[in-house]
C-alpha cells in the first residue's frame, strides 16, 4: 500500500462547478483527468461521502483529497535510437521506425518506444506502464509519433485526439486499383468473435464509430499508392476498413496476404499535426516514407 503523498482540504466558496474541475483548479498539479482517477480510486470526498466526478459542488462543502504517493514503475530506459523531430517543456516528437512497439505490454515488458523515450527523457507524464503515450502506431507501422512530458500536456493531447482536431495522414500501399480515386470508408470496428488478437468490422451494438477517408495518389499496375486520413482512432482502422472494401495494404499478413518484397505492412504514419498545449499553437511535422518502403516500391515498379 502506497503512503499519503499529499493531502488537502478546501470549502467550496460558488455553487455548480463540478467536482473533477474544482479539484483540478484548486490542486494546479493535477489535470483533469487525474482528479478523475482520484475521485473513482476513493481518495475524494465531499462532506465525509464519495461523489462521481460529475458531482456540482455546493457553497459551503468540505472537499477532502488525499493523493497516494506514486507506485513505482518497473519501466527502465534503454538506448534504442528513435529520430526526434521535435521538442519543447511540453511534448517531443519522434519519427517510430517499424518493428518498435509502442508501450510494454503483457509478454513484451521491454525493448519499446516508452523505454527509448526514458532515456532521453527525465520528465515525462506518469501514465502507468504508458508515459506520455497519448496515441499509438502499430508495431510494424513506421511514423510520426507526439508525445506528452507533463499531465497538463497529456490531458490537452488526449482531449485535441479524441474531438477529431488533430490532422493525421498515413501512406499506404494496397493490392488493387483503388476506385474511386476518393472516398470515405464509414463503418464500426470491433474485436473478431472468432479471433480476439484480430478486430473487423461490426454491427453498431458491438462495433464503436470508425471513419476512414483516402485519397488515390498514384496507381503502379495492379497496386495503389493512397493517402489515408482516419478521422477516428480505432485499433488496426486503416488496415481494416482498407481490406474491408477489397484493397488489403501490402504486406499485411493479418489482414492480407504476404508481400515477396516486404516484411510488414506498406504503412507509414507520414504527417501529423496538432496544437501545441501551451501556446495554441498549430504545428505540423512530417517523415518521408523510410529505405525499406522506398525499396518495396521499386521493386514493384
């Protein structure tokens, strides 16, 4: 059991602010989204009982907070070269060479982009097992990556992703010509009732919302080059819904077929763009398509 860390008591001065936003205001190290955790964990109360972070305050009650000094983690750093596009206080951005998992997993504790990160990093935010992780790249998907290094930076990340705002456009190449030249896949994502490591398109009850749009940018025989622009963030969307329509990415051997000149899926995270937490301000970085993918593209041509 972890010891009290810090502890805090207020009376609330002004009826109806909500109970996550007046403890994130009142305690400025917490975000939002920790006060969540806070009030769901039982460290919160409001007049002696437990109240959901939708809570509205009233004038006059007793907030009392109590924040558990920090389970350690067991993450180490590890010198795995990883391209940095950019940096400041708030946020790094780094360019994911493919074969890199993102964050350690159940069978996988080590060799990943968070252990890469902690090497060059002495401040990042304090996810459990996913500092800084706001979003993520499949395994063998190369790319541009954004990565958190405080909770308040984290929280404005994770809230610009999940309203759609930040501007994501991925190069894929698929088996096929691709018509028409644009188009928006538009259908919910689930986990395969028959395979549970695989996800596939299901029915609304099951699935949750995936849009998808793409662009044609170059057809090379029987194969199509596409900007893809998912509008959402599901688990293997653009290799679902690509192969869903009858144009698998190349290389991609859990949904497709496998590729005589490519080891892994044809799929780069090619730009990215977001604003930065503190200043507002809109910022956009970009990764040409790495040597392995130029190469698979000649080859086929």
């Amino acid at each position: 059991m972890s010891g009290i860390l810090k502890e805090f008591r207020f009376t609330v001065e002004q009826s109806g602010i909500r109970l996550d936003k007046y403890i994130s205001e009142m305690c400025p190290d917490l975000s939002r989204t920790q006060a969540q955790r806070l009030i769901e964990d039982g460290q919160v109360t409001v007049n002696g009982n437990q109240e959901k972070a939708s809570y509205k305050l009233s004038a006059s009650d007793r907030v009392h907070v109590k924040i558990p000094s920090p389970t350690p983690s067991n993450l180490a750093p590890e010198n795995i070269p990883v391209p940095i596009l950019y940096e400041d206080d708030d946020v790094l951005v780094v360019d994911k060479p493919a074969g890199l998992t993102v964050h350690p997993a159940p069978g996988h504790p080590g060799h990943t982009l968070v252990n890469a990160v902690l090497s060059h990093l002495t401040t990042m935010s304090d996810e459990v097992q996913r500092p800084g992780i706001v979003h993520r790249l499949d395994k063998d998907t190369s790319g541009v990556m954004v990565i958190a290094r405080n909770p308040v930076a984290h929280e404005n990340l994770a809230a610009q992703f999940k309203q759609h705002t930040v501007k994501k456009v991925y190069l894929a190449l698929v088996r096929g010509r691709v018509t028409p030249e644009e188009g928006i896949i538009e259908a919910p994502i689930g986990r395969d009732t028959g395979d549970r490591k695989k996800m596939a398109i299901s029915g609304e009850s099951r699935g949750r919302k995936a849009l998808t749009r793409y662009k044609v940018i170059q057809y090379l025989g029987n194969y199509t080059m596409l900007e893809v622009m998912p509008q959402t963030g599901r688990t293997h969307q653009i290799r679902v819904h690509l192969a869903a329509i009858g144009y698998p990415v190349v290389g991609d051997v859990t949904y497709g077929v496998k590729s005589p000149v490519l080891s892994r899926q044809f799929l780069h995270a090619h730009k990215l763009g977001f604003h930065l937490p503190t200043t507002g301000e809109y910022v956009e970085f970009t990764s040409p398509l790495p040597d392995d993918l130029e190469k698979a593209l000649k080859a086929i041509k």
